[in-house]
C-alpha cells in the first residue's frame, strides 16, 4: 500500500516542520499541526493513510493528550495506520500508546520512521496486529536493511542508499540476521 496522505501532530515546531518537509520532499501529501483538535478535523476531512502522533503533545496535559487523540483517531477510523511517538520512549508510554490503539509506538528518530515507511509501502505491517506478534522496532531496522542489502546487490551500494557507513551497515546486519 503506498502512504500518500499523512497526517503529524506534535507541539515541537522544529520536529513537525522537519518530519513535514522530509515526507513532502518523499512525494507524501502532508497534514501537519500541534492541535490534537485541529488533527481530529484534518483526519475526519481528508482520510489520511497514516498518522505520526506524539504522545506528549501538550506540557500540561501531559501524555493524556496524545493518548486521547489516538483513541479518539482509532474510534473514527479502524483502518488507519498510528505511529505514536515520543523523545523519551519509556516502557509505560509504549504500553499505553498499544492500549490507546496505536499500531507501532517509537522513539523520534527519524531513520527509524524512515524504516517504517518501507515496511508500510511493503504491506508487511497493514494487517490487522496480533498483540503476541508485534515485530519490534530493531526488528523492523534489521529488515530494512536485509531488503536495501538484497535490492542493491552489495554492502557498499546499499550503504550509500542508506547513507550509512558500509562498516555499520555490515555490524547492524551481523547483529541478528533475519531469517
């Protein structure tokens, strides 16, 4: 399935417009904003394919915002694909973004949302998720680079798609290979 509509709600102006300009420059049409109300609106208007939200939107409502505003995304729409982010990814937001309906729930870094956008295109996550079968984010990454890896046909020629060093993409493949 190819992501063309994708809609970001974070209250950190230099992350939206980095992920914003970074999704547009990959062909994706981008809903951005830092109001879990005006990102409710965009998602009923346009029906975006995914949704980046982060889960601590509001300094003083805390992680409930972002939380309500998954919830509140997952009851309007079972189909759409959520990614709950977060700078400090601590085990209790995770669980709590899985609880609030959120398919995958990541640090912000975006090599890794980079990843997940492969995996999306690829139609290896669109399933409906069974909770005891949740891939992991390394799991993912190691993923990713086997395909780039078998795509470009070498370590070198993968690297540079990668923008990655050959050495590192050679130790993170060593690491666990996917079987």
């Amino acid at each position: 399935m190819k992501v063309g509509v994708v809609l970001i709600v974070d209250d950190e102006q230099l992350v939206l417009r980095s992920l914003e300009r970074h999704l547009r420059n990959a062909g994706r049409t981008v809903l951005a904003t830092t109001s879990a109300f005006q990102a409710r609106k965009l998602s009923q208007l346009h029906r975006p394919e995914l949704a980046i939200v982060d889960l601590l939107l509001d300094p003083l409502g805390g992680v409930s915002t972002g939380i309500r505003l998954i919830e509140a995304l997952r009851k309007d729409r079972t189909d759409l694909f959520i990614v709950a982010q977060s700078g400090v990814a601590t085990a209790e937001l995770v669980t709590f973004a899985y609880e609030a309906g959120a398919n995958v729930a990541m640090k912000k870094e975006l090599c890794e949302l980079e990843a997940l956008f492969a995996r999306v295109e690829l139609g290896t996550t669109l399933r409906p998720m069974n909770p005891e079968r949740i891939a992991t984010l390394d799991c993912v990454k190691r993923e990713h680079l086997q395909h780039a890896l078998n795509a470009f046909g070498s370590t070198r020629a993968a690297a540079r798609a990668l923008h990655m060093h050959r050495s590192t993409l050679q130790r993170q493949l060593k690491k666990d290979p996917v079987s």
